[in-house]
C-alpha cells in the first residue's frame, strides 16, 4: 500500500512527462495566463477547434509586421513577382517550425526558453539569450519605425515624435492582459482583418497580372546568384519565420487548460497544430499581397525601386488613380504596427522568464524593450532623416534572418530527442523537413555574411 507522500510524488512524476530534463520547469510561461483558457473537454470538433483557436494569429502577425513590409515593398518594386518564391518558401517552412513548437511545448510543459536553459550549459544558454533579446530588439525596431510611419501618413505627426508615442502602447497591453487572454486574440485577429481588407482594397485598385503571380510562385536560380535578390529573400525569410515567434508560439499554447493525460495531450496537439496551420495559411496571402501590391502598383509601372514606406504612400494615389489607396496603406500599417506591438511584448516576457527565471514588471518590461528600439531609430532619423529608417527596416528583418539559426536549431533538436518527446515525438518524415530548413536557413546565412565580407574586403 503506497503512502500519501509517494502517490503524490506519482502524480507530479506523471505531470512532468516526459523525462529527459535536469531541472523541474520553475513557473510557467506567462504565468497570469497560464490554462486560462477552457478547452470545452468532450464537446464536438468544431467547439474544440474554436478554443484552441488564436495563439497561431498571434504567431501570423510576424508575417505582417512592418519591417515584413519594406523588404516586400523593395523586393516587389525592384524584382517584380520573383520573390514570391521566398514569400511560399518561407511560408512552408512556418508552417511546419510553428507546429513541431505547439507540440514541444504541449508535450513537455516548456516554453523553447526554458528548454534552452535545462539543455545547455550557463554559458550557452546566456548566450542564446543575448541573441533571443537581440532578435526581440530587431522586431520592436521595426515596429517601432512602422507604427511612427503609420501615424505620420495618417495625422501628418512628425517621425521623430511618432517613435516617441509608440512608448505608450504599454497601456494598450496592460488593458488587454487585464481583461482575459480570449481579449489579447481578439485584438490582434481584429487588426489582422483590418490589415487583409486593406490590402484587398488595394490589389483590386493595382489589378496584378494573374498570370505573372502565378509565375512568381515558381523557384528560380538567380534568388541564390543574384545577391541584392538574396538579400531581400533573407529580409523575407527573417520577416516571416521569426525567431521571437518560435519561443511565442512555445508559451502561449500553454493558455489552453487541456488534460495533462496521452489523450488529452494529443488532441490538444491535433487542434493547435490546425489553429497554427490556418492561420499562417491565412497569413501567407496577406503577406504575399504585400509583394504583389508592390510589383503591380511600382514595378509594372515602371516607377522604380521604392524602399521607403512614406514614397510609397505618396506614389499609390498617382500610379493606382485612386486617393483611397494612400490610406488603405497607413491604416493597414497602423494595425500592423500595434498588433505587432503586443506578441513582441509576450516573446520578451517568455524569453527573459525562461532564460533567467526572472520576471519583471509588464511595464518595465516593455519601457526597456521599447527604449532600445526607440533610441536608436530616433537618433538614425535625426540624423539621416526619413530615408536613414526605412533602411534600418530592411536591415531589422535582416538581423533576424541572422538570429534564426539560433532558435531553429535548438527546436529541431528538442523535438527530435526521444527522452524529452516520448511517443509524442513527430513523424520521421517532419523532423528531416525540420533538419533540412535548419541547415538551408544556416546556409543562406552563411552565405549572406560571406558575400557581406567579399564586398567589404
């Protein structure tokens, strides 16, 4: 007859499966959100699916942020439909990453922050984090930018001052927080419809060539021989599958109360990983629509290469014929800059949680995350003016092309590991997918900093 002491040590040994860690999880991911969310246990498909439904729009606001916006603008108008290819590419390979994350974090109980510090030694996992905070800067960089854009072609508010406002979206998150995580979701699928309806408007005015999207869709060399192509490819891919979303994705499934035994565990895998997949399918077309836009209303016009935000505010209304279209633009850039705002905020509260075991204040949190992206785009605009940030946008997306091996890897390794996963571990077939996306991103990457280093020699 077991004792009340070693039953109990059962259940939390059951509530920890699988082995394969060192040390116990500590707090979990956003703890005040942590199994919040009922998952309606029993009832039909459709209920089911609609309670996990939203962490995969949180992760699909990646495809729409600002920074995912200059490198398609400039990819479009200077290459056409070309780099469709890289927007699919990229795409697919969300698709499959944000999905081996729901079911890590499902099986394990983990967010990939919390993973990295039980897996690697101190020096590693503080260096891993060093690079998950830079990441988190780059994409609040580019929101930042995006957001003060957003309100200049709206409200005529100087850029400088724009980057300045964009602090106090703090209170925008702490109202949501406060009210639910079902409010958080909400707001961003709102935003989210807001962005597609924009862009919708949009390519209806620039009446793309079918054909020639279709086209653009089809893999050609010269992304890989064509440097200046590879580098906006490598802005698309970082813009897409970012590396704050991975450790996003890994916590926030976790707001969902499912059952902690093998059947609830893989039904809860089945709808996350459909909540993620439709999402990012969804996302994939806005995202796409961005690059058409551009190629229609700039590239089949003959106007040029157009990297800045503001230019191509101002050339829409001429070349499309429709004074609509210039605010369609700053409106769907406005929401694409506060939804943004909010899943940047999560990733910094999970990563630094997870990495240090350290949890700071929401709002100083966000003033410290904000700050130092404020600063330096602040001082980029006084300096080189409104053309300075629109380069600082691409280079942003760029830098977390550069981070992404750093997330990737650990992921497919954790998710590979029999001891961590169980009979959860995914199909043979998704981790060689994984494991080749890993070492092509590794590639590219290395390839970019080569040329980078030819050119400067």
């Amino acid at each position: 007859m077991t004792s009340q002491g070693e039953a109990t040590a059962a259940v939390r040994r059951d509530e920890r499966l699988p082995d394969g860690f060192n040390d116990p999880v500590g707090e979990p991911s956003l703890v005040e959100s942590h199994r919040t969310v009922d998952v309606a246990h029993g009832a039909g498909f459709l209920r089911r699916f609609a309670a996990f439904l939203g962490p995969g729009f949180l992760v699909a606001v990646g495809y729409m942020d600002p920074g995912n916006w200059a490198t398609s603008i400039a990819g479009g108008s200077e290459f056409g439909y070309t780099l469709l290819t890289a927007v699919l590419l990229s795409s697919l390979m969300a698709i499959l990453l944000q999905a081996l994350c729901a079911r890590f974090a499902i099986v394990t109980g983990r967010d990939l922050a919390q993973a990295c510090r039980d897996a690697f030694p101190r020096p590693v996992a503080y260096g891993l984090w060093v690079l998950a905070e830079l990441a988190i800067i780059a994409t609040d960089l580019a929101e930042v930018i995006g957001t003060a854009i957003g309100l200049q072609l709206l409200f005529g508010l100087p850029l400088v001052w724009g980057v300045v406002i964009t602090a106090l979206d703090v209170f925008l998150i702490l109202y949501l927080q406060s009210r639910g995580f079902r409010w958080v979701e909400a707001f961003i699928v709102t935003m989210i419809l807001v962005i597609a309806i924009c862009f919708v408007g949009q390519l209806i005015l620039a009446e793309p060539s079918i054909a020639a999207v279709l086209g653009g869709f089809l893999p050609t060399p010269e992304i890989v021989t064509n440097d200046r192509m590879l580098y906006l490819a490598l802005g698309i891919l970082g813009a897409t599958v970012m590396p704050h979303n991975l450790y996003l994705h890994t916590g926030i499934v976790q707001t969902r109360a499912y059952r902690q035994d093998t059947a609830g565990k893989r039904d809860a895998i089945r709808f996350a990983t459909l909540d993620s997949t439709v999402a990012l399918g969804f996302a994939l077309l806005v995202n796409a629509a961005i690059l058409i836009l551009a190629a229609a209303a700039f590239y089949d016009r003959g106007a040029g290469v157009v990297e800045d935000l503001t230019d191509a505010h101002a050339l829409l209304a001429p070349l499309l014929g429709a004074s609509i279209a210039p605010i369609l633009f700053a409106v769907a850039l406005l929401a694409s800059g506060l939804a943004s705002t909010v899943t940047a905020t999560m990733a910094g509260q999970i990563v630094m949680q997870g990495f240090l075991r350290l949890r700071l204040p929401l709002v100083a949190r966000r003033l410290i995350t904000r700050g130092l992206a404020i600063i330096p785009a602040a001082t980029i605009i006084v300096i080189n003016g409104e053309r300075g940030a629109a380069e600082l946008l691409v280079l942003s997306q760029v830098i977390l092309s550069l981070q992404l091996p750093f997330a990737v890897v650990p992921l497919v390794m954790f998710s590979s590991d029999r001891r961590k996963m169980g009979d959860f571990r995914a199909p043979l077939w998704v981790l060689a997918l994984a494991a080749v996306i890993a070492v092509l991103i590794v590639g590219l990457n290395v390839k970019l900093v080569l040329d980078f280093l030819a050119l400067g020699a």
